[in-house]
C-alpha cells in the first residue's frame, strides 16, 4: 500500500476547492507491469464501492463538482493537469498514477499524450455535476457537508484516504 501525497488549495478565482480535505496523489499505485491497467483500476474502485464508473480523459476546461468526491486512475498515456484552480499546481500523472478529488476541487487538462484514458468514478451515493463558475454559498454548505467516502478507492476501508480525511 503506497501513501499518498496530500495536497491542500485555497480557493482560487472562482474555484472554491474543498475548505479542509486535501487533494490524495496516489504515485504509482499500480504495477506498471498491469496488463489492464484500466481493467484494474475498475476491479479496485468497485471492490472499495465506488460507482458510477467511467472511462474517457479529463476536460481541457477548468471545473469542479458539488455533489461528489471524484477519482481518477491514469490507465494509458501522460498528461499535464491544473489542480485547484488557475492558483492551484500542475500535476504530471501517468500510468498507475491515481488522484482523488474532494468535491469542489477544480481539475483541467492542460495538454496529454494520445490514447490518454482515465477510470473515474465516485462515492456510493454520490454523482458528479459539472461546474464552471463560482459557487453559491448553498453550494459551499453541500461541499463542506458532504459525507465522506466509507473507503479508500485502491486500499478500501483501512486504506490511506480514510485516516487521512477522517482527521481532517
């Protein structure tokens, strides 16, 4: 089980971030020896719970979700993510490389190799809406308020995620 780099935002321009959770950066965090990465990351996220599984890239436009913690396994290729707003830090991720988004986290792909594919999914209960402005006060109650995930996507109940946003 590999820790995770954890990574807190401000709010920037009108990307709210999440007020306590970090961002999780999961280097590595499968074998670059997987045949199937993405296959993997699938069987992972779905064994911890985590639904609404999907598999595309991340959008070339700054956006951040209310209703949902989000994360993303890199399965193929490299890219340049902007994480947390225009003020927030690029990530190069590539592949086994996982990162997982607290609700109102801004998120944009700045540039990426072909074939980059991304499994993403979400929190039981939990569905992604996409935003593109600044929140609403009744919108930052929903991020600050919504319920934490009952398990790590990789590690699953007792992993890294679960202590680590738990004490936040």
């Amino acid at each position: 089980m590999r820790e995770p780099e954890t990574i807190s935002f401000q709010p920037s321009e009108w990307v709210p971030n999440h007020p306590r959770l970090p961002v999780l950066v999961y280097r590595q965090a499968l074998p670059s020896v997987e045949r199937d990465v993405a296959a993997e990351f699938e069987r992972r996220f779905a064994e911890a719970g985590w639904q609404g599984l999907w598999r595309n890239g991340v959008f070339s436009y700054q956006h951040y979700h209310i209703g949902a913690h989000e994360v993303l396994g890199i399965a193929r290729g490299i890219a340049r993510l902007l994480i947390g707003g225009s003020e927030g830090a690029v990530l190069e991720v590539g592949p086994g490389d996982s990162l997982v988004l607290p609700a109102g986290t801004g998120h944009m792909n700045l540039g990426a190799s072909d074939g980059f594919l991304v499994v993403g999914g979400y929190p039981p209960g939990q569905t992604a809406d996409i935003q593109t402005k600044a929140a609403s006060r009744s919108a930052l109650q929903t991020i600050a308020d919504l319920p934490l995930p009952p398990a790590d996507p990789l590690y699953g109940a007792n992993g890294p995620l679960t202590r680590l946003w738990h004490s936040a």
